[in-house]
C-alpha cells in the first residue's frame, strides 16, 4: 500500500458495496459500511452472472462458494416459443481466470456469502442509518449520520443504487433512472432437466431460464409494458401463468403447470442509465447503479458492480492522490460501463419493436466478446 489513506467510508450495503469493503479491508484500510436496512436484506430471486462478472467474484474471493451454492454452465441456448431451437451463444473460458462460462444463483444466497466475508474481514458494519450530511474539507470527508454520530473519513464510496440519495446530493443535475417500457418477472421453479441457461423469444415477450443451484432455476419473462402500474400480489401468479401461455415449449409447459404461491414471484419495471463523467466530487465517489444502472439483458447489471469494487482496489493500491485514483478508476470503467448500459437497452428496444432476431443474437455475441477482455 503506498497510499497514507486508511479511513473509508462505504453508504449501501449492497452487492458493490459489500465487495468494495471486503477488498478495501483486505489492503489494510479502516473500512467502514453504512446500510439504511435494518436487516441487511436483498430481495429477488436468482440471478444470471456472466462469465466476466465471474471473473471478478473470482477476484472477490468467492467463487468457490458460488460453485457450491450455484450453478456454472457454458453456453445460451436460444429457442423460438415452440422449442425450436434458433441458435447457441458461446460462453468460452475468460481470460485471466479459472472461470468456463456463466453462472446462477439465488440473489440471497450471494447476499449473505458477501455479508459473512464482509465481517469475517473486519469492516464495521453500521446497520439501520443513513448519512444527514457529507462535507468535503479538502483533505477529508466529514459525514454526519442519523444515528447521531459523525466522522471524518480520507475518501466516501457511494454504493447506494439505483436511485442513490449520495448522487441527488451532490450531482443534483445528473440524469435519473428511465422507465424502458418493459418490466421483468422472475419466479423459481425446478430445472425440470435444463442444463444450461436459455432464451425462448415469443410473439409478445421473452422468456428465459437460467440454473441457480442443483435443482433449481429462476425464470425471467420480459414484459411489453408501456407504464409501470404494478399487478396486485394476490393477481401475481394467475398474471404469469397468463403471460407465459404462448410459449409451448416442453420445459416451458412443465414450468407452467409447477408455478405456485410458493414460486417467489416477483415483478419489476426496467430501468436505466448512465451517468456522464465525472463520477465523483472531491473525495466522494459514486460505483454501481448509483451511476451505471442497466437493465438484465445482458445479465451484467450487478456484475459491474463486482468489477468497479476489484477496480477500485487496483487503483487504491497503486497510490496517489484521491482525485488520480477516481480519475484512474473512471477511465477503466467508462467504456465497459456505456457499453453494457447501451446494449443492454438496445436489446430492449428490438423486443419492443419486433426487431429482427439476428442483431439481436448478435449484440449479445458481441458485448460478451467485448466483456471478455481484462477489467
């Protein structure tokens, strides 16, 4: 470490959080993590994680624990509605890494293997509060917390998501979050023999499956919705089961007639975008959806958030002066970050519009060969 910074504080316990902690603690810094959540809770079923997001779980340090309450398969199988199958995108080894393919899991399984390595390495975790006030005096960061307490620190991580209370803060001219015109509903089920992850294109949505453990997979459909009103709960399941009637595919027969109460369906409406540099005001940065949010096209949205924690370690470790290590950090991550935020939302606009299927096999091909190359 050639950096005389040793005190961090990081507002969202997250998934980019949490990863930004365990890697930051690992230096030598005093990390702290600030989480609103009383609980520490992540909602969601399973989520698919690419090879190069792989890539950094790796870097993380938890891959095996992903491999042993996950699933890794190489491959994406695309069909039509019907089953018939349309074309195969290829998930090779990733450079720099021991990983072959693509992975699943369930979102609080990941959650709470993160949490675990989070405190085993020491960060103090301050549960139930935000922050009222952030103040950067030049030489530190003074933040003062709900809790009562305040505390200067040598730089601030935001991680706070989506709709980040640290961005409205300080960039209260940034862009927010747009509503895409399609919402996605996930629900688990058994794998019913699914070996790999795979997309079923139907006339009015997508439907894909994707393995989170041994016996389990999660279910996304992508839904044409042009506003975001929300089904009620007690109509969830009946909605889906509707939605889902087109696609007569075998195991999307077997996945209709298995869906029940118990399925942890779930809807929410896609939204994103992206931030324009800079990605930070003085010593407060902002990672993750806080300044990246994607839509799941490309199953990288929190993948990219595992990948500015590794980054930012990098840079932290390399030295210098806080504003070259968010210069440093941001220049490594502008490109890959706009390229997956762009793609993914052209993704959206063909399934919206009826798009011709080949540029739609074809930008996955291409970002995943793009997401291939080192971090």
């Amino acid at each position: 470490m050639t950096t005389p910074m040793q005190k961090v504080l990081i507002i969202g316990g997250g998934f980019s959080g949490m990863s930004a902690a365990i890697l930051l603690q690992r230096q030598g810094l005093d990390v702290s993590l600030l989480e609103i959540d009383p609980n520490w809770r992540t909602d969601g079923a399973g989520i698919t994680v690419s090879g190069p997001s792989l890539r950094a779980i790796e870097q993380i340090g938890i891959l095996d624990e992903f491999k042993q309450h996950g699933a890794i398969a190489a491959n994406v199988d695309m069909f039509n509605g019907n089953g018939d199958f349309i074309n195969q995108i290829k998930t090779p080894a990733v450079p720099g890494s021991s990983v072959v393919g693509g992975g699943g899991i369930m979102r609080p399984v990941l959650a709470k293997i993160l949490a675990r390595h989070t405190q085993e390495v020491g960060v103090n975790v301050i549960l139930g509060h935000t922050f009222n006030d952030i103040a950067d005096l030049g030489d530190r960061v003074r933040v003062s917390l709900t809790n009562g307490s305040q505390e200067d620190y040598d730089f601030v991580v935001a991680a706070d998501g989506v709709f980040s209370k640290v961005r409205q803060t300080l960039f209260p001219d940034a862009p927010t979050p747009q509503y895409t015109g399609q919402g996605v509903w996930r629900a688990v089920v058994p794998r019913f023999g699914l070996e790999r992850p795979a997309l079923f294109f139907g006339a009015t949505g997508k439907l894909g499956f994707t393995p989170v453990s041994a016996d389990a997979m999660y279910l996304n459909y992508t839904e044409l919705r042009p506003n975001k009103d929300r089904i009620p709960a007690e109509q969830e399941l009946e909605y889906l089961r509707k939605l889902l009637e087109p696609f007569t595919a075998p195991v999307a027969e077997k996945v209709k007639q298995h869906l029940n109460p118990q399925s942890q369906i779930l809807y929410r409406p896609l939204e994103g975008m992206i931030m324009p540099r800079n990605w930070y005001k003085g010593r407060v940065l902002l990672i993750g959806d806080a300044v990246h949010a994607t839509t799941p096209h490309l199953a990288s949205g929190a993948g990219m958030g595992h990948e500015d924690a590794v980054v930012l370690a990098d840079e932290v470790a390399k030295g210098g002066a806080v504003t070259d290590i968010f210069e440093r950090f941001q220049h490594r991550r502008w490109e890959r970050c706009r390229m997956i935020v762009a793609n993914s939302l052209r993704l959206g606009e063909i399934e919206k519009s009826g798009g011709p299927k080949e540029e739609h096999v074809q930008i996955m091909a291409l970002t995943m060969t793009g997401l291939l190359a080192p971090i």
